[in-house]
C-alpha cells in the first residue's frame, strides 16, 4: 500500500515501552513496573538434577533443555532478531502470526487482541475497536505477523546479578500488521502490539544458548557480528530458510498464552498524538483467554505522569502540520498529555511549551542520553514517551544543533552508554533511522511501513545483555 494511501490516520511501533523503550536490560518491552514473572529453575524437558546440556540440535528445538551454567558468547543480533519484511504476499505466512500455537498455547489469543490490545490498521470498521478511538480502521488479528522478538534475563535492573538475584527474565515478540495491497510488495502498518513473556531464568538462559547455536549452525562466515537491523541470514536465507524457521521453533517452544504478562500497544491518530497504553494479565498469563477484557486485566501505571489518566500517555504534536518532516531545531512542537515529572527533561528539544537556548538544548540532550543508557535508567522510572522520543530528537534536533554525542563523556552521570570494547565493540552500535521519511518516526525495533527502525536504547540494551551473558560465572 502506498504510503498513506487509503488510511485515515497512521500509528507508530511500540518499542514499549511495555515497550517504549526503556527497561535495565530490555526495551521494546513495557513502561512502568514490570509483571513478577516465575523464578523457579526448572526447564521444560529437563530439572535441575540433570547432567549439563546434552548439546542442541538446530534441527530439534527441544534438544538441550537444560543450562549447562557457563558464558554465552552471543552477538548483537543473538539477543535481539530482527525479520526481514516479506518480498512477496505468499512470504508473509513465512511469520509467525498470533494465532500461532506451541508448547505453551496461542501467542496472543484473538479474543485478548479484541478486547483490550487493537491496533489501528489499514481495515475499514464501524465499530469502536478496544483502543477506545472511534472511527478509525483496525489492524485486523489474522493481518498481525512477528516482525522482530528479544530476550532479556534481568528486566529493569540497572546493575544485574550476575547469578540472576532479584532478575526477571523476559522474552518480547513484536506483531505488526503485514499486507500486500494494491499489487505492491508487503508492508508494515504504523502500529505494533507488543507481547512480554515471563521465563524462568535457567530457561531463558537455555533460549539464549539455542539462539547462538542456531546462528553458528546457518552462518559459517560469521555475516551476522554486528550492528543491529533485519537479521542478516534471515535477509540471505529468506523467511522459509532455516534460520528464520529455527528462530520461530524456538519461540513456539518457549512462549504462549500461559506465560504472557503484558500486551502493549502505541501510536498516533489523525491529529498526529501519539499515544500509549498496556494491559498487564492479572495472573502472570496462566490464561489469557480467560483474562481477556478490561475488567480482567489490569492497566498499568505510566511513571512521572502528574495529572490525568496515569494509564494512557499522549504525545500531541501542536504545530507540525502532517507529512512535513521537521527541519532544524525547535521545530516539532510536541507536549506531553499528561505532564511528566522527570529529572531528564526533554522538552526543550523541540517541545511546544518551551522557548529553549543553546543551553537548555545541551541540558536536554544530556537527558537523552540518561534515557538511553540502561545502567541509569529503566522502565520503572522513565515514562514510555520519553524513550521513544530520544533518537528522533537526537537526529532532528539535538545533533543538527552541535551536541555531538561522539564527544560526551563516558564515565560519570551525564555520560553516554559506551560498550565494554569485548564482547561488543563502537562498530557494533550502530542505530537505524531513516531520516529522510516525511514523518517523526517512534519505532524502537520494528518497522515504519517499510523503513527498519533500531533505536539507541535498544542497541545500548541489547549490548548490555550481551556483555552481560559473556560475564556469566
């Protein structure tokens, strides 16, 4: 579908924060306190007396269930997969779907999507959809397709044990719409659910070992070290190939309706206000079916919002019209709905309640930078706009103006996240942003129509879960 063509109104992806964006070691996972997953040890098809990990057969997802204890050399594109849009209608069932069944039931079953979790989509309808915003086109369930997955084993901690105390291991699935309209190549619509499942740790850890494995089994030349961004033997193999079809066994094995905690969703309607909101399952996804509805499930709280609804964050666009891509700084005239209270105040980088200096723009992309470092802020002390707003304004506004984020520092409390230089190096850290869209783009791992988006907080996280696995005692 061309762009804009035939839609009322556009979303963007969710990075949640569920995400946003930002969480200790996670990002696209969700805003505010996180769910209390299970801590418990035990693996499906192994237990804790078992001998250590048999070896995986990338061919057999259930080989190797049990840990063996030890470092994961992993890579950045290990811990945060990215697929590849599909070439053609017939590759878009070469995605996972919502519907999708495993060892731990449905992803996201149709009825939870229904009734607390609809996107807006490029699907005519004339009833509300669970969003709460009448009148718009939905992103239909059977349309909804995995576009990107991570993992995280210690959610929102700033400073991980490395023995995994006080840890909650996550893995979070990105589902945007995909379609093929108009006899034209498929595309992403410009919203995205975010699901966030719990795990325990000694499985989590497992997942990860099979994911390297399943790399090292499908890539000999080692093409995929590097930054992040469409997974690179995903992209040479295609969406049939093997390791496309072994990353999702994977996820079929370990996720589902019985340990799904949260649905996320955000993105903007007409009027440019963008908006976020999520759903916590009140018994850690032991039922999501069950659990589906507003009544069942439980809103969670935004933090740093002072007034209004402490559910749903806005972001309202005040003077930039639509399609007219924001040019030097200053010039997007956003505010926050409700108003936040936070010590990383972003505001003068383009907001409309400010008249900034030079200054209050240098004090502004520091906080940017606070944001995006997972070792000083998580999701339980920074709201979902915030995060999501750091790249675009480090793009469009802070670094046209001369803060140059290659000169901060990198120790201290206003620095800048830096890797370790081992298991991930600077050429590692590479962001995907298309400047040149027409639009303010708020993805954090996913896609806007059909423009990759990775922004620096998931890169800067995505590294430190990185580091974090090679340290593992």
């Amino acid at each position: 579908m061309a762009r804009g063509k035939s839609v009322r109104f556009r979303w963007l992806a969710l990075a949640v924060m569920a995400a946003a964006a930002v969480g200790g070691l996670s990002s696209l996972g969700g805003c505010g306190n996180s769910p209390d997953p299970s801590t418990g040890t035990t693996n499906a098809g192994g237990d804790a007396g078992d001998v250590a990990d048999a070896g995986f057969d990338p061919n057999d997802p259930n080989s190797g269930d049990v840990d063996p204890g030890g470092p994961i050399v992993a890579q950045m594109n290990d811990v945060s997969i990215m697929f590849p849009l599909p070439q053609t209608a017939a590759d878009i069932g070469s995605l996972l779907a919502p519907s999708a069944t495993g060892s731990r039931g449905t992803l996201v079953p149709s009825s939870l999507y229904t009734t607390v979790a609809e996107l807006p989509g490029s699907t005519l309808t004339t009833t509300a959809p669970s969003n709460g915003l009448a009148g718009y086109s939905i992103a239909s369930y059977s349309d909804l397709r995995v576009v990107s997955v991570r993992i995280d084993p210690c959610f929102a901690v700033t400073d991980p044990d490395p023995h995994g105390a006080g840890c909650l291991p996550q893995v979070r699935l990105v589902f945007q719409e995909v379609r093929a309209t108009d006899g034209g190549a498929p595309q992403a619509f410009d919203s995205a659910l975010h699901a966030i499942y719990s795990l325990p740790r000694n499985e989590l850890l497992t997942l990860a070992r099979k994911l390297v494995a399943l790399r090292k089994a499908n890539d000999a030349a080692n093409t995929s070290a590097g930054s992040l961004g469409p997974h690179p033997v995903i992209v040479q193999q295609g969406l049939a190939g093997p390791m496309s079809a072994g990353v999702q066994k994977l996820i079929l094995q370990y996720v589902g309706e019985e340990n799904l905690v949260r649905v996320a969703m955000f993105g903007t309607d007409d009027q440019l206000n963008w908006i976020f909101r999520a759903n916590d399952l009140p018994d850690g996804g032991a039922d999501a079916d069950t659990d589906a509805g507003a009544a069942t499930t439980t809103p969670f709280v935004i933090p740093n919002e002072t007034l209004g609804d402490p559910h749903v964050q806005t972001i309202t666009s005040a003077s930039r019209p639509p399609d007219v891509p924001p040019l030097g700084a200053f010039a997007l005239g956003w505010f926050f709905q409700p108003m936040i209270s936070s010590p990383d105040d972003i505001e003068p980088l383009g907001g409309a309640n400010q008249s900034p200096t030079t200054q209050m723009s240098s004090d502004a992309f520091t906080a940017l930078l606070r944001l995006e470092d997972p070792t000083q802020r998580t999701f339980n002390t920074t709201d979902c706009g915030s995060c999501h707003l750091s790249t675009p304004l480090a793009k469009l506004v802070a670094l046209p103006e001369g803060n140059d984020d290659t000169t901060t520092a990198t120790s201290g409390a206003n620095a800048r996240f830096a890797p370790d230089g081992k298991s991930v190096t600077a050429a590692d850290m590479a962001v995907m942003y298309d400047l040149t869209l027409p639009r303010i783009d708020l993805h954090a791992f996913s896609y806007d129509t059909t423009s990759p988006t990775v922004n620096q907080r998931v890169v800067n996280e995505t590294a430190a879960i990185v580091e974090y696995f090679s340290a593992l005692p």
